[in-house]
C-alpha cells in the first residue's frame, strides 16, 4: 500500500499502517519505541523524498533490511 501524502501524521509513509509516533499520540517523545531501536537506514532511505521528515516509519518498516543488504552464506566446506 502507498499511502498519500495527505496521511494522518499517525499513518507510517512507507506502508500506511499505524506508525506507533508518541510525538503523533501526543505522549512524551521520550517514550517512543524509536528511541529504544536501531532504524534502517535502508528504510528511510526508500522514503519518497516529500516525505522525509514529516512522519514517523512504523516499527515493522524501521527494522525491514534494503533487499540488496541481505547476503545467504555460501557453500560451507567441512575442515578435516
């Protein structure tokens, strides 16, 4: 889903689901679940760019890897 860019400001830019913002809810921005996880920057990255900044990522979008950042290992070999 691609939300527009007249989405609430409680609505994540990226996928339009509930962004979970303290800030948004009018709670103390101390108390955003932001501040206690590591955002991808893959992720704001994706952002159209008239939209950073203005709302908040939801939890699930903020922790989603760039595809091209996920490496699988490769054939492991068994030492003898």
């Amino acid at each position: 889903m691609n939300p527009s860019p007249s989405s609430p400001p409680n609505a994540c830019p990226a996928c339009g689901q509930p962004n979970e913002c303290a800030m948004a809810s009018g709670a103390d921005p101390q108390e955003c679940w932001c501040l206690q996880v590591t955002v991808s920057r893959a992720a704001l990255s994706r952002l159209p760019e008239q939209e950073r900044g203005q709302r908040c990522i939801c939890p699930v979008c903020a922790r989603t890897p760039d595809p091209a950042d996920i490496t699988t290992p490769g054939p492991q070999t068994a030492h003898l």
